[in-house]
C-alpha cells in the first residue's frame, strides 16, 4: 500500500508540475480562467473520470468529484478538497495537495474495501488565491453569498478584463453567478488538507496537525494621490509625487502592525503613468492585514486609515474575512483520530473558513513545511509528509462517512 501510494503520489505530482510555471523562478502563476488554470481544471477532470467519480461543476466554476450519490445521505456529505490556482510565483503544494491527497485518500479506502455510508466529494474551489481578480476565496464566497453575483462578475484584473468576460472566454456562462444553497446543503462536513504556512509543525517535531481557527483578515485598496510632471524639470519644492505618499504608507502600515501586534503587507503597488522619468500623478496600493482577533485587525486598519488620510489617500476595503472558529467537536474528533496531533491557529485564509462561517462544520489538517515557507517557490513538504497526510486523511473521511471494509 505505502509503495503504491507513493509511486501514485509522484505520477499525480508529475503530471502537474509543469503547468503554469515559469521556467526562470520555479514559482507558479495559475491565475483563474487562465490556460494554466484550465490545464489544471482538464487534469482534475482527467483524474476524476478515471476513478469512475461524478465531477459536476457548479455554478461558479467550482468542481466537485463525487463518490456517491450526493442527495442520498439526510446527513449530508463528507467533503474534502482545495483548490488548484496559485498566487504569482507561488509554490507547488499550497492548494494542490489538499486536490491531490482527496483523490488518493479514496484510492487508499477503496483499496482497503472501504464502501462509505455517506457520499464522499473531493472539490476544486475556483479562484482562491484572488490572484488576478483581488478577491481571496472568490469560488466559495460566491456561492456562499459572501461575494454578490454583481460584484464578483465586475471585478477586473490588472488588464482591464472583467471576470464575466474571462469566464465567457473560458467558455462559462456568468449569467449563473450568485449562492448555491443546493450545493451548500450537501455538505455535512468539509475536512481541507493543506500545506502548512509557517513553522509551527516543524517546531513540534510533528508531520500532521489539525486546523482550529483562522485570524480576521482582508485586503484593501489604498488610492494615494499626487501630481504628475517631468522628473529632470521639476524642482523638489513643488513636487507632488504619490510614490513618497506610497513609501510612507509602508512605513505605517509596518508600524500599525508592531504597535497591534498584528500582520499588515502592502505587497502590490501600481504607479501611474509609471515612466522612469516622470513624477507619480498617482498610485494604487494593496494592504494585507490579518490578526488574531477582531479588535486587532480593526485598530491596525484605522490606525492606517488615519495616517495616510491626513495626506489625502483614500483607503477601501476590498475583501474580509471575520476570526473564523472551526467546527470545535469536528476538530477535536480530528485531533483525536490522529493520534493527538497538534491543535493550531493559522493567519492564512481558506475556503474551509468560508463555509465555517456559512454554517458548514469545517475543519483543516496541515502537513509540515520544512521551509516554513509559503507563497513561493522554496514552499516544500517532504513525500513522506504528504503520504502521511494521505493516510490522515483517508482515516477521517472513513471515520466522518461511515460504511464497511
């Protein structure tokens, strides 16, 4: 089994490895209804089809892998799955491994005669790292209703392109948007395998551990004003240059962060008109906050809010998520089926914590990242880690679905 396990988890891996990703960096850049992330979508597709799975694709896009009738159990399904787009330059594990280990989680039961009580669906949530379009989750919010059908359908990327047209140029149909409460009541549970984003497993000496909470968090939009004009003419005491306003808008937001004791990035910047020898007329930039609690994160936003509004920025909130509790008795029923694995929190956002706050009982497991390192290429998690995963997983999906062996 562990041979067989293995040789499957490379042949998945290498089949995905190249898809979307740059030759020069090793980062990935599957950015939703993009052709690598269609590449990724026809893979899963693939996989699926050869397991005898039902794939539906929702409304949104989100593709869901049944085993199992799904309206057949009153109790409601056990999901598992992730997502399979990635951040610019992003690692090779952070979204599909969680896809990877739900398909071969029901491999390992199958072989081990496992028939489930409850149906058992792996999904692949669309656009979840709002790589191209600025909103995270955006495949779970939507059908959640977290996100309007309105909203979600005008948001454009840094070219101009609406999501409704990128859609329509995949070939979906964005008419459909808008909460999918038959899909959402399927699910009895959803348990979301992912690689760890920092270094709390490595410091445990534990392989596996089990998510209990995600930190608030969001992105905003942060519009700082200026005036454009020629860079070798223009004396120092009549410039207006928005790029100065930008840098201290980093530096506050550094502070905000150290005084709250809080997480605050402002990790995309655009500068307009953007020539080398022209003052900034204006420029955009990204905020990244995230807290433990919600008084925290509120007080590190207004605190930036305040210090750049006093030069005129205008800052507003694109995307937020509240502190997110996961399901306490789903997760302590993970902690211990898995041989007491560790409890943690995480300041990473997560489809699991969209539908957690949508009322479905969710949970997460984590494999160590011996980097500790996430959102770039050094992103890693040994084989042996993520055969463990494998098996952790398989236990709870047979524990949460019931059946025979």
């Amino acid at each position: 089994m562990i041979m067989s396990q293995a040789r499957t988890f490379e042949e998945l891996w290498s089949a995905i490895a190249d898809i979307g990703r740059d030759p020069t960096t090793g980062g990935y850049r599957r950015f939703a209804w993009t052709e690598a992330d269609l590449s990724m979508r026809e893979w899963f597709s693939g996989e699926c089809s050869a397991r005898g799975l039902d794939l539906l694709e929702g409304r949104m896009g989100n593709q869901w892998a049944w085993w199992g009738d799904p309206d057949i159990s009153a109790d409601g399904s056990v999901l598992t799955g992730s997502h399979l787009d990635s951040v610019p330059d992003g690692g090779a594990f952070d979204g599909p491994l969680g896809v990877v280990s739900g398909l071969l989680a029901i491999d390992r039961l199958r072989s081990n005669g496992f028939t489930p009580r409850r149906p058992i669906a792996v999904v692949n949530f669309a656009d979840e790292e709002g790589a191209r379009f600025g909103v995270s989750c955006a495949g779970s919010r939507v059908i959640t209703g977290a996100l309007s059908a309105d909203r979600a359908r005008a948001l454009r990327d840094a070219d101009g392109v609406t999501m409704a047209e990128a859609m329509r140029a995949a070939g979906r149909q964005s008419d459909h948007l808008g909460p999918d409460p038959e899909a959402l009541a399927r699910v009895g549970a959803f348990v979301e395998l992912h690689v760890e984003q920092g270094r709390g497993l490595i410091d445990l000496g534990r392989a596996i551990g089990v998510g209990s909470r995600l930190w608030a968090h969001g992105r905003w939009r942060i519009e700082i004003p200026g005036e454009a004009n020629h860079a070798g003419t223009t004396r120092l005491s009549d410039r207006r240059d928005a790029v100065i306003g930008c840098a201290r808008a980093v530096l506050v937001t550094r502070a905000a962060a150290e005084a709250h004791g809080s997480l605050a990035t402002i990790g995309k910047i655009s500068i307009q008109p953007g020539g080398v020898n022209a003052i900034a007329g204006s420029v955009t930039a990204w905020l990244d906050a995230r807290a433990a609690d919600e008084p925290a994160l509120r007080a590190t936003v207004a605190q930036i809010e305040d210090e750049v509004g006093s030069s005129g920025a205008v800052v507003t909130e694109e995307s937020r998520t509240p502190q997110t509790a996961f399901d306490d008795a789903l997760v302590s029923r993970l902690a211990s089926l898995l041989d007491g694995a560790p409890v943690m929190s995480t300041g990473a956002g997560h489809d699991a914590g969209i539908l957690a706050n949508a009322g479905v009982p969710a949970a997460m497991i984590f494999v160590r990242n011996p980097t500790g390192v996430s959102h770039s290429p050094a992103e890693w998690a040994d084989p042996e880690d993520c055969l463990a995963g494998v098996a952790a997983l398989a236990t709870v999906l047979a524990d949460l679905a019931g059946g025979e062996q």
